[in-house]
C-alpha cells in the first residue's frame, strides 16, 4: 500500500522546526481551524526597524500534516519581512512538503492563518494597520469566531455562548452564555479581551456573564 505521506512531510512531523513558545513575542495569535476545531499557535520576534521575522515559533495542537505544515511555513517566514511573510500560502507550504492528500489542505490553511494571525496582532498592537473603518458588530463577531469553546471544541459562536454584542463609542460590551464560576469563564474573558482589544479604536472592553 503507498503511504499517503510524502518523505519531506514524515520529517518534518517526526522533528518538527521551530517547536515551542517565545517569551514576550511582538506579536502572537492562536487560530482555530472551522473545518476540524484543531488549533495552532504562532509566535513573532520582529525588529522593528527593518519589519523582519527574526524568530518564529509555534505550537499546534493539530494533525500530522498541520504541525508539518507549521514547521515549513515558519521556516520559511524567518528572516522573511512581514509583508514578504503575508504572501506565503497553503499551496506554496503544500508544495514545500512534496504535496498533502487533498483531505488535509485546510490543515495547511490554518497554519497560514495562524502565522497571518500572528503578523496582523503586531501590526495591530503598532498601529501599522493602515485601513481604519470602524469596529462593527460583524468585526467582532467574526474574531469571536476564533476562541474555541474549550466545552466543545467548536468556536463559541457557532456554540452559542455568545448572547450579545454592544457598541458604543469605542466602548464594547459582550454577554458570554455562562455563569461567572464556570471552570472556562476566566480564560475565555482573557481570549475576548485579547481577540478584541487590538483593534483601533477599541477603548474599552467589558464581559459580562449570565449571573
Ligand atoms: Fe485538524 Fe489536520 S485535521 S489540523
């Protein structure tokens, strides 16, 4: 029987590059992937004069061909400038690795994402985001969108655990579906206030539970 794996991709997932988390990274993202509820993490060191990945470190919480994926494309992105980092897709890092079964490419896709996710919180956090419209409910609804609901393993929108979501003038209110003793409602208030409090023109952030 053929392996469906090519040699390169079995490599890279049995000594994975660039394993592990950086202390006081410039920038970070955790992205969760719709298509399986796997999750990777992405860690940036960037030197702010030239806007390069000096180093870069992940962790993936998953597949065979995500934590593969996420070691060429961090590979890849080191040394690399942010915009130069953007460009790199899912067909390249495919590519890179001698090819995935058909089945996996969204494996690679949240790799790609984990690693833009990670480049866009710096450039958020330096106010280098250069288009600014205005945070809207469907902004926050989608980086919402992002936090896994730690009961399920799917998003906490798609899981309901979001009652409401308030604007007003900078300031945004959220109600999470669970009360405030619940074992996860401290770190899901953590990853709101982390998801939310880059962009622009947020001012202030407020969660609130059910009780
Ligand atoms: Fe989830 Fe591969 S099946 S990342």
């Amino acid at each position: 029987m053929k392996f469906p794996y090519s040699e390169k991709v079995l490599e890279h997932f049995r000594h994975p590059h660039n394993v592990g988390k950086l202390e006081n990274p410039d920038g970070k993202a955790t992205e969760g992937s719709p298509a399986c509820g796997d999750m990777v993490s992405v860690y940036i060191k960037v030197d702010s004069e030239t806007k390069t990945i000096q180093d870069i470190k992940f962790e993936s919480y998953g597949c065979a061909s995500n934590i593969a994926t996420s070691s060429i494309i961090t590979d890849m992105a080191k040394g690399k400038t942010l915009d130069e980092a953007k460009l790199i897709t899912w067909q390249q890092a495919t590519e890179a690795l001698g090819g995935l079964p058909p089945i996996k490419a969204h494996c690679s896709v949240l790799a790609v994402e984990g690693l833009r996710a990670a480049i866009q919180n710096y450039e958020e956090k330096h106010g280098l985001v250069s288009e600014k419209s205005p945070t809207t409910i469907e902004i926050v609804n989608n980086r919402l969108k992002k936090i896994m609901n730690p009961l399920t393993g799917l998003d906490v929108v798609k899981t309901n655990l979001i009652k409401k979501i308030e604007i007003d003038n900078g300031k945004v209110s959220i109600i999470v579906d669970l009360p405030s003793t619940h074992q996860f409602a401290a770190s899901i208030k953590e990853e709101v206030k982390e998801k939310i409090g880059t962009l622009w023109d947020v001012k202030e952030i407020v969660v609130d539970f059910i009780d």
